[in-house]
C-alpha cells in the first residue's frame, strides 16, 4: 500500500480544488475536499489530514472561525489560501494558529514548496526528526518510503502509524497509550493486544531476526522504542 500524506482542501470554488487536486496528485498526495464549512469540519472528524489548506471565503462560515478549529489537533498543518491581500487578514489567521498564508492567485509550484516547508516542520515540531538509519533499515518520514538493504518495504496503513510514532523520537520510549490514541483514534477501548499483533508483522518485515528483535525494543509493561546502533 502507497502510504500518502493526506491533504484537505477547503474551497467553495470547484476550478480551484480542481486545479490544486490535480497539482497535488500528480506530487502523490491524498487529497480530500470540502466546499464549507460543515463539510471541513466533518472530513477533519472522519478522516484526520494532516494538512488543511483553507479558504477564507466560505460560504456558510468565515474561514478566520474555523482556523482555531481546524487547529484543535496540534499535529494538523494549516495553511490558508486565500485572495484576501491585507497585512491584518494575514497576521489574524497566523495569530489564530495557521502555520502559512498563501495569497491567491498562486503558483501550484510554490504552493507544493510551501507544503514541503509544512510537512518538514511538522515533522520536527517538539524535537522530533524526519529520517533516521537503524543499521540497514532508513526511514524517511517526509517521503513515507522505509528501505531495508536496499529495497522498499511496502507497510499497512495502521503498521506504517506504529512505525512513525517510535520513529519520529528514536530512542525514546513511546507508551502503549501514546500510540494506540494516534493508530485507534476513534475507538473508546483501546486494547494493547492489537498493537502487539502489528508490532510482530512490522517485525517480520523489518527485522534481520525477528525472534531476536534489535530495531524495535519491548519496554515490558510501558511501551516499545526504536533503537539506533548507537544504543547497542
């Protein structure tokens, strides 16, 4: 499975979802859309982007309202499109959380650098990093590509989120909870057999010796950590 970045684009202009759909694509991300309001808020509860680019003029609800919302998960980039030019628009939607302003008309070039500026800053947002070796497995982060000895290893959705999350801190203990919020995010009952499950699969997938794992490390009763040769 293609694990992609996924991007919400909020704008009640078909020609222009229609023309950032296609950029976006064609770059290989997920897009998702919405026309208001309503309907942004529904795809943020849904199906989790994690990045929004926003319109301000929507038609049942001005966009400055729903950047605070749209915010509420501190891991979503936000980044307004919009043809309001004022300095004061621009300094309202960065107070109120967005991470970037892009005044329309846009360049879909320039738009695709400011995402990659986006992405990259989340990823390093509280320390975290984007790409790190463990021995011959690389993982990158940004690109969402995992190599081991030269070749891609192709992850579940659900197996990739595991990885990512001890991945972005390695070293680090990431608890059995951390984890299981960020994978099941919508389930009431978290149950730690089912990340046991998809920590023996990423195992057989990223291990030399998955009985004798080196790369991710049990910490019994707390969590599991991504080890780097250095821990050895």
């Amino acid at each position: 499975m293609n694990i992609r970045h996924k991007v919400l684009i909020v704008d009640d202009e078909p020609h222009i979802r229609r023309l950032i759909q296609t950029a976006l694509t064609r770059a290989d991300y997920a897009t998702l859309e919405a026309e208001n309001a309503r309907e942004a808020l529904d795809r943020m509860r849904q199906d989790r982007p994690e990045v929004v680019l926003l319109d301000l003029g929507l038609p049942d609800r001005d966009g400055l309202e729903l950047v605070p919302l749209l915010k509420q998960n501190a891991e979503t980039t936000l980044i307004v499109i919009s043809a309001r030019d004022a300095t004061e628009e621009k300094v309202a939607a960065l107070d109120l959380g967005a991470d970037d302003y892009l005044t329309k008309p846009f360049d879909t070039d320039e738009l695709l650098a400011r995402l990659r500026v986006a992405l990259r800053n989340r990823m390093t947002r509280g320390g975290g990093v984007p790409a790190l070796t463990a021995g011959d497995l690389s993982i990158d982060l940004l690109e969402r590509k995992i190599m081991k000895a030269g070749n891609e290893v192709h992850l579940t959705r659900k197996e990739y989120a595991v990885l990512a999350q001890l991945a972005k801190f390695p070293g680090r203990v990431i608890t059995h909870d951390q984890i299981m919020k960020n994978v099941w995010p919508h389930e009431s009952e978290h149950h730690v057999e089912y990340l046991r499950v998809l920590i023996r699969t990423l195992r057989q997938k990223l291990e030399t010796d998955p009985q004798r794992p080196r790369i991710i490390s049990n910490e019994v009763g707390i969590g599991y950590r991504l080890r780097l040769p250095e821990d050895e």
